[in-house]
C-alpha cells in the first residue's frame, strides 16, 4: 500500500468533549502545531457547543506553506 502523505492543513471540528481534545492532541503528538485562535459556535438543534481548531504541519524551514 502507498505511504499517504500527511496534508500540511487541517480543520478540526466537532462537538466540544474530551474526544475532540483528543483529536487536537493527537495531532500535536503527530508534530502539527495550532494555527489561530480556536472557534466555538452554538449547535441549537442538536442543543451542544461545536468548536473547531486549525493546526498545520511546518516544513523543515519552520514553514507552514511549503
């Protein structure tokens, strides 16, 4: 099977638990680093805080646009 490459972006979302924690700290375990301030919206219909993070993944000058 082919090596996937790991995208140098990425936008996380969903429901503000430990699993989306989880999700975030993971990918910071993975060398992706959080790029901006995280968001958070209120869901209404499914009565629950949604929050996205934006983490990138640096090249080897320190670069997240390679």
């Amino acid at each position: 099977m082919a090596k996937t490459s790991r995208l140098r972006y990425r936008m996380i979302t969903g429901p503000d638990d430990a699993e989306f924690c989880k999700r975030v700290s993971s990918l910071l375990d993975e060398g992706y680093e959080l790029y901006g301030s995280p968001t958070m919206s209120f869901d209404a219909a499914r009565e629950q805080t949604i929050v996205g993070q934006a983490l990138v993944l640096r090249d080897g000058d320190g670069r997240a646009d390679a």
